[in-house]
C-alpha cells in the first residue's frame, strides 16, 4: 500500500517553484547584506560609509534583491501557432 502512494505522489521537488536564477539571486541579496553589515561594522560611527553606504545595501539586500528572487518566475512560453 506505501508503494503504490509513493508512485502516485510527485516527488519532493517536482513542484518546487525556484529555480536556479531564484537561488542565484537570494545569495546576492544574502551577499549584500553581509557586506552591508561588514561596511557598518568597519567604519568609524559618524563615516560616510557607516551611515549612508551599509544603509543602502542593506535596504537593497532586504527589501528588493531578496523578495525579488522569491517572486521571480520564468515567463511561460506562448503556441506561436494558434
């Protein structure tokens, strides 16, 4: 009986919705904000870089490559025939 529920469910990942371009952007977006962390953390308290440039990538980091690379989805290809 497990056999036969086995062989009618679709695998794990069959279904799975990211792809390869969805995993390469959320490491860019994991990558940003780690350099954005290391940038405040090098800086002196009142420097540019601590109080414009790590702001700016962490914003990027989190509220736009991140939930860009969750939401991302190829376009589905059209019947040029019909």
């Amino acid at each position: 009986m497990v056999a036969k529920l086995r062989k009618n469910s679709p695998g794990l990942f069959q279904d799975w919705s990211f792809g390869t371009t969805n995993y390469l952007l959320f490491g860019v977006g994991i990558a940003t904000v780690i350099l954005g962390y290391i940038i405040m953390a090098s800086g002196e308290v009142d420097s540019t870089q601590s109080v414009t440039i790590a702001p700016l990538l962490l914003f990027l980091g989190y509220v736009v490559i991140i939930p860009v690379s969750i939401m991302y989805r190829k376009k589905a290809k059209q019947d040029l025939g019909s």
